[in-house]
C-alpha cells in the first residue's frame, strides 16, 4: 500500500513539471525569436561612406553680476613697527568707509602682504626705512558700486588700483548655452553645405569640443584691455541676473559685456 502512494506521488509530480515546462517554454522561444528578428526596414541606417566634417562657433555676451577690485596701499616708516602701524590704520580706515557704503567686512581680504627694507645706499646695503606693499581685494555683489567703491577706497588712503575684474556667477548656465549654440551653428553648416552639393546630412558621426572660453574688457594699472579678438558665426547678447549697465554710478569704469566663447566639431553621413 505505501509502495503504492510512492508510485502515485511521482507521478503526480511528473505530471506538475510537465505542465511547468509546457506553460514557460513557448514564451521563452517567443522572446528567443524577437532578439533575432532583423531590424525594421524604417529604423535610419547610418551610411559611413560618405561625410561631411564642419565646425561651428557661438559667442554668448553677458552683463556682468560681480565684480574684484584690487586695491594696493603702500606705506613707508623708519621702523618696521611704524610702517606697520601706518599701514593698518589706513586698511581699518578703508574698511570703516566701505562698510558705511553697504559693503560686508567678509567681502573685503587682503590679497597679499609684503614689508622690504629701503636702502639709502645699495652699494653699502644701509637700511634707511620699511616699506610695505599691501593688497587687499574687494568682491562686489552689486556692479552698479564700482565707481564708489574705488573713489572711496582712494579717499581713504589707497594708494593704487591694480586690477578692476568683471566676472560671472553662474558662468556654467552661458557655456553651455554657448555650447548648444555652436552645435546649431555646425549643423546649419553642415545642411547648407549639403545641400549645395545635391546632398542631405545624415546621422551624425563624431563631435569633438575644440574649445570653450570667456573673455571680458578689463581694467589693469589703468590700461585698458579687450580680449574678444575671434571670429564667430552665431552671437547672441543676454541679460544675467546682475545690474543694468545703464545704472552703473558715474565714473571710468565700465563692465560692458562677458563673451563666452564655444566651438564644436562635427561629422555628419551624407545621403
């Protein structure tokens, strides 16, 4: 009897692999089937046979939202003690005016430091006094100050302006808005060209970054300097988030505009 239940129990569960086994296995050589089913005859087939290789370059000019004005005070003394007292006297002296212009004592550091000796004789090395060099660099959230800041900082004791730098905060947001402007250049190119040979593009093969780069119109040691000397084919002029050029306060200096500078290669199949 218990031989018996044995037998049937085998069976039984010969019987549940055999269903198993015919449920899963059509769906198993189904999925086999659609990995080697061929391709759709309306899916682009890229030709490499022909190509075409062009370039594209965009310039995104931007206004400015901050600004780094270098500031030098030198002081002289018999003493380093003395010239070092002088010197911190006018630094404070510049900080208190600046901050009673609006500007944060955390946006105002020194940039470097240096004290030399001054020889009344170099031939015998006599050492008749102390000089120091100062520089301190000052970060403006508010560009329309420019112009104040450094008529105060003067006023105040500054000796010299060493270096005026307009800049952007979210420079990232223009490159790649340069970026995507190079490409469309190079793709506008690539159809044109195309096309004046009775062609089409195709897909595109390869694209390589030649270069990305921003440039501005600065103010160093009071010469004047503009960078942006390229060439481009697409430009485009955008506001930032910072002042209006219009309300800068009156004086020499300008921030004009930011270029931010893109270029791109591209290959394209021809058809």
């Amino acid at each position: 009897m218990k031989r018996t239940i044995v037998i049937l129990n085998v069976i039984l569960a010969c019987v549940v692999i055999l269903t198993l086994v015919a449920v899963v296995w059509p769906n198993q050589g189904v999925r086999a089937a659609s990995l080697n089913e061929p391709l759709s005859a309306t899916e682009p087939v890229c030709n490499t046979g022909r190509s075409i290789q062009v370039s594209g370059t965009a310039v995104v000019n931007v206004m400015p939202d901050r600004v780094l004005i270098q500031l030098g005070i030198q002081s002289n003394g018999t003493t380093p003690q003395i010239v070092e007292a002088a010197n911190s006297r006018t630094i404070n002296q510049i900080i208190r005016a600046l901050k009673r212009r609006g500007i944060e004592e955390k946006d105002i550091v020194t940039d470097w430091y240096i004290i030399d000796p001054v020889y009344s004789n170099y031939s015998s090395l006599k050492i008749k006094g102390y000089r120091i060099d100062n520089v301190i660099a000052i970060t403006l959230r508010d560009i329309s100050k420019v112009n104040t800041v450094i008529t105060t900082s003067l006023q105040s004791g500054a000796n010299e302006v060493i270096n005026v730098e307009f800049y952007l905060s979210d420079l990232r947001k223009y490159r790649d808005q340069a970026r995507e402007l190079a490409m469309q250049a190079a793709k506008e190119k690539a159809q044109d060209l195309a096309a004046a040979a009775g062609a089409e593009t195709g897909c595109v093969m390869s694209i390589n970054e030649n270069t990305w780069s921003y440039f501005t119109g600065g103010w160093y040691r009071y010469r004047q300097h503009n960078q942006n000397l390229w060439t481009q084919n697409v430009i485009q002029n955008v506001q930032s988030g910072g002042g209006d050029s219009a309300q800068i306060d009156a004086g020499p200096v300008n921030p004009g505009l930011i270029s931010v500078r893109a270029e791109v290669s591209a290959s394209y199949s021809l058809k």
